[in-house]
C-alpha cells in the first residue's frame, strides 16, 4: 500500500501535509544533494523527513539522484 493511500484511508487529514513535507523535502537535494547521511547499502544516502517516521533511500547518478523507495520507520527494510 502506498504511502498516499495509507493516509488517505486512515488519517485523511495528515495526507496532504505529510506528502507536501517529503515532496519539498525531497526537492531540497537538488540544491544539497549530500544531505542525506551515508546508506545501509554502498553507494546510497538516507534523507529523514522529521518529524515524520519516514525515510527515503536515494543515490546520486552523476547530476542526477534517484529516489529508491520511502520507508516508514517501523517498517523491516532489509
């Protein structure tokens, strides 16, 4: 289930705040590209999204960076 859905079926009124926050959040590695700290996995960062229990895992690709999946915190990642 996605993040968007969840909200929107259990806390309807946090769904637009909440994806506004990780969408700006998210927008700001454009310009700080290195703002996440270093990765479980080589070669990726972790941008955190407080105070949200989310993570997004990303990589840089030479001018570009991928986002690779959100995670809630409480969620089993490995």
């Amino acid at each position: 289930m996605s993040i968007n859905d969840y909200l929107k079926e259990h806390h309807p009124q946090y769904r637009e705040p909440t994806l506004r926050k990780m969408y700006a959040t998210i927008q700001s590695l454009t310009q700080w590209p290195q703002r996440g700290r270093m990765g479980r996995e080589e070669g990726t960062r972790e941008l955190l999204f407080p105070p949200l229990p989310y993570l997004a895992a990303y990589r840089l690709k030479e001018q570009d960076i991928e986002v690779l999946r959100i995670y809630h915190g409480a969620q089993d990642w490995r």
